[in-house]
C-alpha cells in the first residue's frame, strides 16, 4: 500500500470519528438537557408537596394546640360606671370587660353601676385540668368561668399567682383534656416562626401567625416602684393579638408553649404590629413553684444600676472614673446592698456584669430573668469587668427579702 493510500484512509477515519463524536455529543447533550428538565420539573414538585405537607402539618398542630387554649371570665368584686373605664390603664385595653347583655352581669344602683366581668385567654397545661392565664385576667375574682372550645364550662378553682410576673394558675375538675408542651424559650431566637392562639373580641379560638421580633423587652407594664421587683424580659412578636388575648398561649412550629401573650402597645387598644409575651420559661419557674410551694421561691443578688449599653451610662462611668472604657454591653453596678449576696462575694460599684453562667448580659432585665429563674441557694458565674480586667465570681444566692 502506498503512502498516498495511508494518508487518504487516515484522513477518511478522523473524518469518520470526528462525525461520530459531534453526533455524540449532540446525543447526550439533548439527554442530559432532558435529564435536567426532569429534574427541575420533579424539584418542583417536590417543593409544591413538601408546601402542601408542611401546610397540613400545620393544620394538624394547631388543631390540637386550639383546643388546649380555653376562654376565662372573671366575674369580679370590683364595680364600675357605665363610661368610667380607664383607658389609660394598658391592661384595660388587653383584657375585655363583658358586654351588658352577659346573663351573669350583676346590676346595682338601677343599673348605673356594673359588677366587671373581664374575659381573657388561659392555656391548658396538664390532662387533669391545670391551666395558666395572666394574674390581670383573674384579678380580683370572684368566680373564675372557663369555657373550652367545645363549649363545655366549668368553674375554676385559682391555685396562686405572681403579680411580679402576672402569672396565674388555676384548675378546673377534669380529666383526659388537651394541652400543650412546654418548650425550651431560651432556644427561641429572632425570625422564628410563631402562632397565637387566643379569644380575642369574643371570637373563639382565634389563631394569627408571625415571627420573633425582638426578646428580652422591657416596656414598664409590671413595674413595682416600691420594691423594683417585676420582672420584664418579653418576646416581641407580630402575631396579631388584640383584646380577649391576654393568657392565650404563643407557639412554635412544633405545637409548643413559648410564651403567654401578655400586652400589646397600642393607644387605640388594638393591634397596631406587635405585641408581648412572657417567656415559656418563666411561666414554668412560676407555676412549678405555686403548685408545689404554695408560692413564688425567689431567688436574690441584691444590686441596683444601669444598662450600660446606653450611650449616657456608658459616658457617665467613663466621666465620673476618668477613664475611656470600650465595653458596650452589660449591666453597671451602682449600688450593693448591704448582706446582700452581691456584697458578701465581692460585687462593688462600678463593676460591668457581662454574662451569667455564660450567657451574655445586655440589660438589666436579662439579669432579672436569669436571676428569677433560680431558686435561692442556687449559685451562680458572674463575670465582671473591672478596671480594665475579666474577673469571674461564683455566687450562692439566697431568699428574695420581703
């Protein structure tokens, strides 16, 4: 064969290959194309059914968690005037004083003066009855009606309360009733998703849907001038809540007690884009000690200052030290009481407490809370910035002096 033959059936052959492969890659490219629009028809969906079941899902965990939410009235001894509520009083707006034509309403004074029927929320929180509202809800009672969302009605017996936290328990005689969980509140973080459960306007067991928008509130609706002993460290939520609310039950995507709504702030009375709720934690610190002491085991540092984050505080101590100190965060001791447990393990003015057994402190109500939540005989981490130095001090609280 000569080489002229050679070179043609070379040239032939790469022809032949260079054919085959275009056709190929024409091939698999269309397969693979085909194979990608499969998969993206299927992602969706599978998306359009994870929508559908996380949607029923829903549906199922608040279908129980509505039936363990139950309407109060508190017919109390208290009177007032036709148009002499108070409206300036925030719990006026949350609870709802009952409307004239209720067959319970006691009229006196030919029918000028009206005994209060306040109606409000509570959460079931056992099978046998136990239930947990706010202490604005039952103030003053002088017979506690709960009705269940099935309607059946019962007489409440109040077990106690907490006016530092307005948290209250009560009990009604029966057995094999729905009720929600108690979730961990220290693992709820902003943007989480949350539902409120409650009666408000009368309307039975309305549910509104939100996030987390802020934690550890103070907004001055518990503060006790006389021995500064609230404690305020609220979620702040979107979830609507509006009048009838107050003790309903706030939940997490699991069917799970959070917090109990609490307050809105709102100058009309109504919703105006977020509302307050007492975390899910405190309100098991509370009722576990009325239910097993007969009331509130609590727990006391004895200090007194200042969020130091404020721009204010924070120039004050720089000023009155002559010192330029760049912790922003923490709480700035000015005043240690005398045999307070503060005082006896080494806490002195001018000290920036930081964190709490570890956990980070912004503000006084955050060391409230965590405070609260011991009991006395507890101890306790405290680090503290001193003079320019990280110190920790170990802490045995002891009982809340009366």
């Amino acid at each position: 064969m000569n080489v002229k033959k050679i070179i043609f059936y070379i040239i032939i052959s790469n022809i032949i290959s260079s054919l085959i492969s275009v056709v190929a890659v024409k091939f698999f490219t269309k397969e693979e194309c085909s194979l990608s629009s499969d998969f993206l028809e299927s992602h969706k969906q599978n998306k359009f059914n994870y929508k559908n079941n996380q949607s029923l899902y829903f549906t199922n965990v608040l279908k129980h968690a509505v039936n363990s939410v139950v309407t109060i009235k508190n017919y109390t001894n208290d009177t007032y005037y036709n148009n002499q509520i108070d409206t300036n009083d925030l719990f006026n707006w949350f609870f709802k004083f009952s409307d004239t034509n209720d067959e319970d309403v006691v009229y006196n004074n030919k029918k000028q003066q009206i005994n209060q029927i306040i109606n409000g929320s509570g959460v079931i929180i056992s099978h046998n009855g136990y239930i947990v509202t706010n202490h604005h809800v039952i103030k003053n009672s002088k017979k506690i009606k709960v009705i269940l969302n099935n309607q059946r009605s019962y007489i409440a017996n109040l077990i106690g309360y907490d006016k530092n936290t307005d948290i209250a328990l009560i009990k009604i005689s029966e057995t094999r009733l729905p009720f929600i969980n108690f979730s961990n509140s220290d693992k709820v973080q902003v943007g989480d998703r949350v539902f409120a459960i409650g009666n408000p306007f009368d309307l039975n067991s309305t549910v509104t849907a939100g996030i987390i928008s802020a934690k550890n509130r103070n907004i001055g609706l518990l503060n006790n001038s006389t021995t500064n002993s609230s404690v305020e460290s609220f979620f702040q939520t979107d979830a609507a809540v509006n009048t009838g609310n107050s003790g309903g039950a706030l939940i997490n995507i699991y069917g799970e007690l959070i917090g109990i709504n609490t307050a809105i702030s709102s100058l009309s009375g109504n919703f105006i884009g977020y509302s307050f709720s007492t975390p899910s934690n405190l309100v098991l610190k509370v009722i576990k000690d009325i239910k097993f002491y007969g009331k509130i085991k609590r727990a006391f540092l004895g200090i007194k200052g200042l969020d130091y984050y404020k721009i204010n505080n924070y120039n004050l101590k720089n000023k009155l030290e002559n010192k330029n100190i760049k912790t922003k965060s923490g709480f700035l001791v000015l005043k240690v009481f005398n045999g307070s447990p503060a005082q006896k393990y080494g806490i002195k003015n001018g000290d920036i407490i930081s964190s709490v057994d570890n956990k980070y402190i912004n503000n006084f109500s955050e060391l409230l809370f965590i405070i609260y939540l011991k009991d006395p005989g507890d101890k306790i981490k405290v680090t503290i910035y001193r003079e320019g130095k990280i110190k920790n001090i170990n802490i045995k609280l002891k009982n809340f002096p009366i």
